[in-house]
C-alpha cells in the first residue's frame, strides 16, 4: 500500500513538473522508477553511522538504493540544510543560523552539498518539514539541473 502512495505521490509530481521543467524531465524520471525499487530512508541501516549524511547516501547507492530519502530544512540565514530533528543545540532548527548549528552538530550537511555529491546517481526524495524550506530547496535543484533526479515531499499535518 505504501508503495502505491508513494507512486501515486510520484505521479502527481510529474505531472506538476511540467511547469517547471520539460515534458522530457518529467518522463525521464519515470523512467527510471521501475520496480523492484530500493529506498534508503535516511540513507539507510540506522547502525551503520550517522543517517542523513552524504557518507550513508554515498553507501546505500552502493548497496543498491535508487532512491536516497531525507529531510530539508531552512535555517535562520536561509541555508538549506539535511537535518531529521525538529531541533539542534536544544532549539527549534529555524531559529539558528548554519554556523551555530555547525557548532554542536557536526554531522550536518547541506542540500547543495548533497546534490553535488549524489549528482544523479540516484533519485533524491527530500522531505520539506517546514513550509518555508520549499522555494529555498527548488532554487537548488534549478541551480544544479536536477529536474531528472529529484522530487519533494511534504510532511503530512496532524
């Protein structure tokens, strides 16, 4: 069932992908959801290092992922960073620039980051987990024409 929602969610943004990209985008990354596929949420296998780091994405398309999923998240000086907790250094992520995350949290990476180092070789599903994040995280993947190889997704609300 899962999976049917995911591709469901997959479709949907195909199709909304239209505005911003090519028709050729858009089928491009179709093309490349074909079962059997492998997600690593996090990047993958909990015990095996920091998630959410390019080290784990990095290892889980060696392993065999197609899609990395992680979570973006804007912090006070507009930086896009891949970060899962609602909080660092005891507040709320939002609320502290880059650096003073950087600070106590040294596992911490940035999207573009991110984008350079995966740069295709598997598909990216980023989770906004704040609303403000989404133009910051789309200027991005404009920046590194990423249209074939990343999609969003938002965090349901309760």
């Amino acid at each position: 069932m899962r999976l049917l929602i995911a591709m469901a969610m997959l479709f949907t943004f195909g199709l909304l992908s239209l505005g911003f990209s090519s028709t050729s985008h858009a089928q491009t990354i179709f093309e490349r959801l074909t079962p059997p596929l492998v997600g690593a949420h996090q990047g993958g296998y909990p015990w095996k290092g920091q998630n959410n780091t390019i080290a784990k994405f990095n290892q889980a398309i060696k392993d065999g992922a197609n899609i990395v999923e992680m979570d973006v998240r804007l912090t006070k000086d507009k930086v896009v960073v891949v970060y899962h907790d609602d909080t660092a250094c005891s507040t709320a992520v939002e609320n502290l620039t880059y650096a003073e995350i950087k600070n106590c949290e040294k596992n911490i990476e940035l999207f573009e980051d991110v984008l350079d180092a995966i740069n295709g070789r598997a598909i990216i599903n980023a989770e906004f987990k704040i609303p403000g994040v989404t133009v910051d995280a789309i200027k991005l993947v404009q920046k590194h024409n990423a249209y074939d190889w990343v999609y969003f997704q938002t965090k349901a609300s309760r």
